[in-house]
C-alpha cells in the first residue's frame, strides 16, 4: 500500500458559500500558486503561471471550514492530487488539479498594525450538547442525575 499526498499554503481566493448536492451540502475552496523568483534588483517577480488547487468539503466538515475560513485565509491544504483536463473559453486544454480527502489547517497571522485581531470567541450561552454541569452544593439532575457529572460522587457506581 502506498499514500500519495501533496500540501499547498496559500491564500484562500473565493468566497465560501455552500452548494447543494443531492442531500448533501459542499464548501467549495480555491487556492492558487504563482512560482516566484527574485529579478536582477532583487524583486520578487512571477516566474510562470498560476496554478490552481481545489478543494471540497462535504456537510460537517463545510460547516466548520465555514465557521474558520472566508476568502482571503492563510490557510495549509493537504490531500490526494486528482487532475483532470477539460477545455477552456479559448478552446485550448487546462488542467484542474483537485485535492481528494482534503483537510485544512488555518494558519494565524498577525493582524496589520492598527487593524484589530479578529474575534473568534465562542458563541455565549450553553452550546455544549451535554447538560451544564450543577453548580457546586446542589444536587444532580432529579432524573437520576449524571454521576460523572457530579461533584462528589465517585463511588463505584458504574452510570450504564
């Protein structure tokens, strides 16, 4: 068995919005390489064509690139490497190179001088889908309270 992956970091250039397919939501991300090289003054310059990598999240895994990404994000992209050819407006041949079993990683910048740092608090209230934990001296839930959950009651009541 052998595992072929490639990793690409760059700057996310579409908008995220979700698409439908079938049943199914899909966050779409494209990501772009441009080879650079330095010129005789010492200035980065493009050194070929761009190249374009695509990604796609389906269902849970869109909605959590939705909530940490938008257009714009410095972000690490890793996967398999699918390409696949099709013809462009001008009728010559590209290449799409899709990334298959993507996953993402965001990576943190530092915001630039006098713009302040995004927010990325969690949302407030209980958003946890396990019930609150009682506040210490009261007791467990009346139906049949959570042994894990509460404090004090480690006795070798097993809960299941």
């Amino acid at each position: 068995m052998s595992k072929a992956e490639i990793q690409i970091e760059g700057f996310i250039a579409n908008e995220l919005s979700p698409r439908a397919a079938g049943s199914h939501t899909v966050v779409d991300i494209s990501v772009p390489h441009t080879p650079q090289k330095r010129d005789e003054s010492g200035k980065w310059v493009d050194a070929g064509e761009t190249t374009w990598y695509r990604a796609s999240f389906w269902d849970e895994h869109g909605n959590v690139i939705l909530g940490v990404a938008q257009k714009g994000t410095l972000v690490t992209l890793t996967g398999g490497l699918k390409a696949s050819t099709f013809e462009k407006r001008d009728g010559s041949a590209g290449i799409q190179l899709e990334l298959v079993f993507p996953t993402l990683a965001v990576i943190a910048r530092r915001p630039p001088r006098g713009q302040a740092a995004p927010n990325y608090a969690p949302a407030t209230g209980n958003d946890e889908p396990w019930p609150a934990t009682p506040a210490a001296g009261t007791a467990p839930a009346a139906s049949g309270g959570d042994v894990w959950n509460s404090p004090g009651s480690f006795n070798d009541e097993t809960p299941f």
